[in-house]
C-alpha cells in the first residue's frame, strides 16, 4: 500500500465556464490504480463525446442512465457514445439502466389557487376523485395504497417537506391530520414510510423503459423502491423472459436492489433475502433519508455495506455526495467526509447524481471524489480495516476459495503488483475482490460483457482476452498475462511481480486450481517449476 502521508493533491484545473469541458488535469497511475469505484449519472451536462471522454478518465468507471428523466432515443445515442469512447481506449466502460420505480404522486390542484397552503393541524383528505384538489383534498389516483393505508400510518408529501397522520379510512379516502405543514402543489411526490406497499416494482412506465433497456448495451439493471424480496424475482423474471438464452445463462444483465424504502432494511432477514437475490445494492440515501430519520440513515447505510461485504455483493453508496459542486468548483468539507466515510465503510463504488447529470462542474466533481478516493486509499488505517475484515472472514469450503484466499494472501507476502485472475463469468474475481487484496485486480476474459460488468466492482481492471488455441500450455497462458500486465502499467520493472490465479482448462465457470507468482522479467528467466511443477514445488 501507499504511505500514509499523501502527496499535496494536485491543484483543479482552472475554473471553467459553466456547461464547458476543461482541459484534463489528471493523475494517470492514480486514474487506473484505485480500488474504490465511481458511477456518474448523465445528463444534459455529461451528454458529448467529449464530456463523456473526459469523465471516463477523470475517473468515472460506470455511467448511469436515469429513466426518470430523458427520452428513449437520448438513452441509446449516449450508449453509442459511451461504447465510441470504451473503443478510443480499449478500457471497459460499464453502464448502469436505472428505473423510475413506482414513485407515488398527487394528482392536481385549482388553477385559481394551484399551490394551496395546509396548515398544521387541520384535516386534509387524499381520494380516488380525479377533480382538482384545494386546500381541503386532493386526488391520490392509486387505489390499492389507499385501500392499504390504516389508522396512524404516516404520509409524507414533497420529498418529507409536509408531514400527515392518518386519523380515518374509507372505501375511496383517507382522511390525515397535518402535523408538518407546508405548501402543496401538482403532481408533487407521496412517500408511505409505515406500510410495505402491496404494488409491483415495476410500473408500466418501467416495463417499457426496461424492455427498451434490454435492447441497448448495457450491463446493470437498478431496481428502485424495492420494498422486499420479491421485488427482485419480479424483475429477474421480467429480464429473463427477454433476453436471449446464453446471455440469461451467463447471468447478464446484473441487477441491483436500490434500497430506500424502510420495509427493505426494517430488519436483518428482510435485507439479507435481498442481498441474496441480487449482484448488487445501492444505498439510495435521498428517499431513504426522506422516510426514516435522518439520524439512522448512517447506521443504515453501514449495516447495508456490512452485509454486502458479508456476502461479496458489490455496494454502491449514493445521493447528495457533492452537493455543492452542482454550482460549485469546489466542495464542502463535510461532503469530502462523507465520502470518505463510506470509503472506509468498505462500499465498492461511490456515486454521483446532479453533480454529473446538470451541475455546472461535472469534471470537477468526478475528479474531487476520486481525490478523496486515492488520499482514504492510501491511509493506514483504510488498509488495516481492509485486511481485519479479510482475516474475519469466514471462506466457503471450496478449491476455489481456497485458491482465491491463498491468491490474496501471496500478493500481500511477496508485494506483488497485481493480482492476475482468468474469469469466465467474473466468479472468482468476485471472490477475490472480497477479500480486497492491496494490489489492483486484473481480470482477464474472453467475455466483454463480464469485463464490463467487473467495472463497477472495487479493485478489479479488466481486459478482454480471447480463448487462443496456444492457452492449453501454462507457459503460453502466464506469458500472455504477463504481456497484459505489462500493458496496463502494473508491471514496470523487470523484477515486479504478478499473482496469476486461473482454472484449468481454462474457460471453464467458476474454477480456480492453479496459482503462480510471475515475475516481469519475461519467460526466458523463469525457472522451469514455475510452469512444469511435476517433480517439484510450484512457485
């Protein structure tokens, strides 16, 4: 690992005009050399080639499509983009599809009085009437919560800006007593933090924009609003109903839970049995922050990352991370805390939402969160939390994680520079990211939509690595790695050395049996053990 006293961070790139794309100021080994991940939404702000280029190296390693906002065309001529830029730099770039969810709003008001102000402790009643509201009522045209909604449920309206209990029910009504007032208008958003919702994740909206999704070149699904495990079965069964049979097979798209209801998380077995359906979560901290107390959401967010980490699920923490930079150069030091915080929680990826979709700043955050990224990075105590937690584990009882752990350990015995894994499906790579070795993680594949799935996952660099008829000789299979290695700037000097991990044959799922420690000098000083250990001791 780095020291721990970091280098002064290099200075930002002089202030640009807003909406423009400054020239790069980046730190290229920092660029390709952290292990923590960052997604960044796009936007009418990150919506060029250039733009998209410049995230990419700032430090972005996911793009995220909101389908909350924008038009099916827009989605797939950023894919286009981002695909043009992937092929610029023979890097993988992963995208992430994120689905609206099924988000509760109000119907709307009296053109004479549009914006009605309720005060507190008055009556206001929520309906199945499609006439526009006043101050008295307005329309909630979702029946079945209506129908759901009991004595002392709480509603909150507005992002939690106005605060209702429910003091009685009808067939068609619910009537609430205004304990938080506030100003109401149309079409403004309804949250239910004390019932688990009998609707299904998937809005029509949503099947339509996920069909659309499935025929773009994307890699993950985001789920919003999943209140349980069911949510999740939903959707797999949606996905696997239209992709074609080999892809559904590999496991592709993946699909990640965004957790921001309370019924997800009201307790350790109802988060597990999500967890266990998923390939990942994201810790969506705004509707999260919005239904439960603003105090619990940090105790959250650290029980989410703790069982992902448990599991070796890639977690992603979100929402509200750089706030400030959406109109400003630089941001808050609470915000670079916040951000380390989930850092030294151990999440897989950090995110970023306005700050890169329309903030006037985009390069400028991506590149502060990967600042905050490398000087965490290189503090002692990050990678001590990192090794506690690899000690604590406990490995399943498989050759596989066997040799995985066994991989992780060497690294850290012999200070190699990289962890070299062969993955078909990214399995094993999975595995080895868990254990967060404290070498970057090469994955080579033959699959291009795993090398691009591994991308939003901590500490993994992938390339695509076609099956050659050469690879049944280990020789030839430890050569070529080396080659890659070499690529990538992991291995520099001639005595630097590469822990390969890989299962023979290779191409075969979920294998690893082999372990080699490589050295860069090249194959023509490598002793014979290394790759025919019949007679003696591998290396």
């Amino acid at each position: 690992p780095r020291p721990a006293t970091a280098m002064p961070p290099p200075p930002l790139t002089a202030t640009p005009e807003p909406g423009t794309a400054p020239p790069l100021v980046a730190d290229v080994h920092e660029r390709w050399t952290k292990s923590t991940k960052q997604l960044a939404t796009l936007g009418p702000a990150s919506s060029t080639f250039e733009m998209l280029e410049a995230l990419f190296l700032s430090g972005a390693d996911t793009f995220r499509l909101n389908f909350s906002h924008g038009k099916h065309d827009e989605k797939r001529a950023l894919v286009e983009r981002i695909r043009a830029v992937e092929a610029k730099h023979g890097k993988p770039i992963c995208v992430l599809a994120d689905l609206q969810g099924p988000k509760l709003r109000v119907g709307v008001f009296d053109e004479a009085n549009p914006k009605p102000k309720l005060l507190k402790g008055q009556t206001f009643r929520f309906d199945l009437d499609a006439a526009p509201g006043d101050d008295t009522r307005v329309q909630l045209p979702h029946e079945e919560i209506i129908s759901t909604l009991r004595v002392g449920d709480t509603l909150l309206v507005d992002d939690g800006k106005l605060r209702m209990t429910v003091s009685a029910t009808g067939p068609d009504y619910v009537e609430t007593i205004v304990e938080v007032g506030g100003t109401i208008s149309n079409r403004k958003g309804v949250n239910t933090p004390s019932v688990v919702l009998p609707i299904s994740p998937l809005t029509p909206k949503d099947r339509d924009d996920l069909a659309f999704a499935l025929t773009l070149d994307i890699d993950w699904i985001a789920l919003s609003f999943v209140q349980r495990a069911a949510d999740i079965a939903e959707l797999r069964d949606f996905v696997n109903a239209r992709v074609p049979f080999e892809i559904k097979e590999a496991g592709y798209p993946k699909i990640m839970a965004k957790l921001e209801k309370p019924a997800a998380v009201a307790d350790p077995d109802s988060l597990k049995s999500i967890i266990d359906l998923c390939d990942g979560i994201m810790v969506a901290r705004g509707d999260l922050g919005v239904e439960m107390r603003p105090e619990d959401v940090p105790v959250i967010q650290k029980q989410i990352i703790a069982e992902c980490r448990r599991q070796g699920k890639p977690v992603v923490v979100a929402t509200q991370m750089l706030e400030s930079m959406i109109d400003s150069p630089t941001p808050t030091r609470a915000e670079c805390s916040d951000i380390a915080t989930a850092i030294y929680d151990g999440a897989d990826a950090v995110m970023l939402s306005a700050e890169s979709a329309a903030g006037s700043y985009p390069i400028e955050a991506v590149t502060m969160q990967r600042r905050v990224i490398s000087r965490v990075e290189s503090d002692q105590l990050y990678r001590a939390a990192q090794t506690a937690d690899f000690i604590q584990s406990t490995p399943q009882k498989t050759a596989t994680d066997a040799v995985t752990l066994a991989a992780r350990q060497i690294v850290d015995t012999v200070r190699a520079k990289c962890l070299c894994i062969f993955t078909e499906r990214g399995t094993t790579v999975l595995r080895a990211a868990k254990g967060r070795p404290p070498a970057p993680i090469l994955a080579l594949t033959p699959t291009r939509r795993t090398a691009r799935a591994l991308a939003l996952v901590w500490g993994v660099y992938s390339r695509v690595l076609p099956l050659q008829d050469h690879m049944v000789d280990l020789e030839e299979v430890l050569v070529d790695v080396t080659k890659v290695a070499k690529d990538a700037g992991y291995l520099v000097d001639p005595t630097d050395l590469a822990v390969v991990t890989a299962g023979l044959p290779l191409g075969t799922p979920g294998a690893a049996n082999v372990i080699r420690v490589v050295p860069a000098v090249g194959p023509d000083e490598w002793p014979d053990v290394l790759c025919y250990p019949d007679t003696e001791e591998c290396v």
